[in-house]
C-alpha cells in the first residue's frame, strides 16, 4: 500500500499527557499537511511543511502543539498537556508540489478524558 | 470565516436518479477546487478535481461544475448508486499563496436503493 499512513489510528489519553502522532505520506510527495475534524465540521487546516520546512501555521495551531518533518519524509505532530477540547480526527494529507490533489490518511482518532 | 460553505448538509437521492451536490465560496483568490468522499472512520477519498482555468471536468460518473462569477461549484453524480452513499466535502485553495485547503462542512448523500 503506498498511501498515506497515520500512525496510531486511535488514541485514549488522560488530559494533561502528551501524545504524539506519526504520518508517512506517499514517498514521491514533497507537501505534507496536518487538518483537524470534529463531528459536522470540515477538516480545518493546521499546518503544512514543503519538503522538511514547516511553511503554514494556523491559528489553531497554539503552543501546546508542535509539528516537524525532520527529513522530508515522515512527520510527527505532538499535544502537549492535552485538553478535552483537543478531541478529534487529526488527518495528514500529502500531495506533489504545488498543483497537486491532496490525498489523505485514515486519520488517527483522539479522545481526551 | 467560513470561507467554503456547503449548505445543505444532507440530500437523498433514488438509485439511478442524479445526485447534485452544491458549494460556495467567499474568497475570489481560489483558484483550484477539489471534491472529496468521506465514509466513517476514514479520511477523505480524492474524486475530482477543476482549475478555475475551465467550467466543467469530467470523470466518469463524475462531473464538476465551475461558475467563477458566481463564486459556486457543484458535483454531479449520475446515476447515482448505494455506494455512493457517504459524506462529499468541497475543498478550495489559491496556489499561488500558500496552498492550505479550504473545506466547506460536508453534505451527507444517502442513495436510496
């Protein structure tokens, strides 16, 4: 399978811990996004990296939340001090330069109790 | 800001018949949208996408439809089929500056057998 991959599918946490999520998107795409969906939304953009630099941060993204792509490959996105209101579907999408469709992992499903 | 609006969150529609799935947009810089399917549980399956270079892109039983002037695109489905039945998201983004997607809330289509 040569899609996008995320990395755990889903996650319980106490609030207060930190948690940390993989994305491997597919090999040949140099974008590589972080959305956000809560139930009846859209997914929200969060951030975006172009090769190993992080280029787009949302406002959304506060400082509790961090992203990186040390590589230009595989990215990892990291809550720390995790809150209720940080439940959600994270999706990583991945796509070939600028002009390029996205296409989207299964997402990795948060709950903070 | 809602920039992408898809307000009718849920349509039904008879096998065979033609499903019409409709969005709006504020932002006169998008230039590139995309049309997304989302079952439970999964992240967003790419269909189809348009520049704002054309009016109309086919693709099977898929066809967008693109008004600049009136700022709205619409995804026919003919002829509509059970598995079709899922959650369409509209998405729009303007390259030329940045190229996060913008995603409207989704209409639920359920394909009557």
């Amino acid at each position: 399978d040569t899609g996008v991959s995320q990395n755990p599918r889903h996650k319980i946490t106490k609030r207060g811990q930190n948690v940390t999520f993989r994305c491997d998107p597919i090999s040949e795409h140099n974008r590589l996004y972080w959305y956000r969906q809560t139930l009846g939304q859209g997914p929200e953009f969060l951030t975006y990296f172009q090769n190993e630099a992080q280029l787009e941060k949302s406002r959304l993204l506060s400082d509790r939340f961090s992203a990186e792509r040390p590589k230009g490959s595989f990215s990892t996105l990291e809550i720390q001090r995790t809150e209720q209101g940080d439940s959600a579907m994270y999706l990583c999408a991945s796509s070939l330069g600028q002009h390029g469709e996205a296409f989207f992992g299964q997402g990795t499903r948060l709950t903070v109790v | 800001d809602q920039q992408v609006k898809q307000n009718s969150p849920s349509l039904s529609v008879q096998e065979g018949r033609i499903s019409i799935l409709n969005c709006d947009y504020t932002n006169s810089m998008f230039d590139y949208f995309l049309w997304y399917k989302k079952y439970p549980a999964e992240g967003p399956t790419f269909l189809i996408s348009i520049s704002s270079i054309k009016d109309k892109n086919e693709d099977g039983r898929f066809t967008v439809f693109l008004n600049k002037s009136a700022k709205h695109l619409s995804l026919h489905i003919v002829p509509s089929q059970p598995g079709d039945s899922a959650v369409y998201f509209c998405a729009a983004s303007a390259r030329g500056t940045g190229n996060q997607f913008y995603f409207g809330t989704g209409t639920s289509l359920t394909v009557i057998p």
